[in-house]
C-alpha cells in the first residue's frame, strides 16, 4: 500500500475512534466503560472499528438497543463533518444498517 494512503487511513482509523469515544462520552460515563470493554473482549479498540464496523453495530445493539438510533446520527453527524471527501463511506454504511 502506498505510504501516503496507509497514513491518510491510519488518520481516518484514530479519528473514528476519537469520534465514537467522544459520542459515547456525551451519552455517559457508563455506557462508554460498556462499549470499551465489550471491544476489548474481542480484542479491539475504538479505533479498529473502522475496519471491524459490523463487530460495532453489533455492540451497540447489545448495549443500546433502539436507542443506539440518536448515538449513530451523533456519530455520523460528526464523521461527515470530519470526513469532508475521506473515506468514511463504508464505516458509516454498515453502523447506520
């Protein structure tokens, strides 16, 4: 992979991660203690959900149920507001299924 893009990826993979901790902080204290440890049990971290973002959709619907709906549109809200042309696309896709 190109230098440039694996970087340009690398950036995209930590400010997802900033953007779903920051948006589970929001929504509690408890709620982001969750998610974290349910990630860390399959051996990820907020930022590897850019490529495991099924692993996350499946989490938030184990700890969220129906109310995951107004954490996703905080999440993608901010990531379009990130993304700006990144590539996002794929990421966001699968979490607003």
């Amino acid at each position: 992979m190109n230098q440039k893009l694996l970087e340009n990826s690398e950036r995209i993979e930590h400010a997802i991660g900033l953007i779903l901790e920051n948006a589970l902080l929001k929504t509690g204290k408890s709620y982001y203690d969750k998610v974290s440890k349910k990630l860390q049990k399959e051996g990820l971290v907020f930022s590897d959900s850019y490529h495991k973002p099924e692993v996350l959709k499946k989490i938030l619907s184990k700890t969220y149920g129906k109310s995951q709906t107004a954490l996703r549109k905080e999440v993608t809200k901010e990531l379009l507001d990130f993304a700006a042309g990144k590539d996002t696309t794929h990421f966001m896709a699968i979490i607003n299924k």
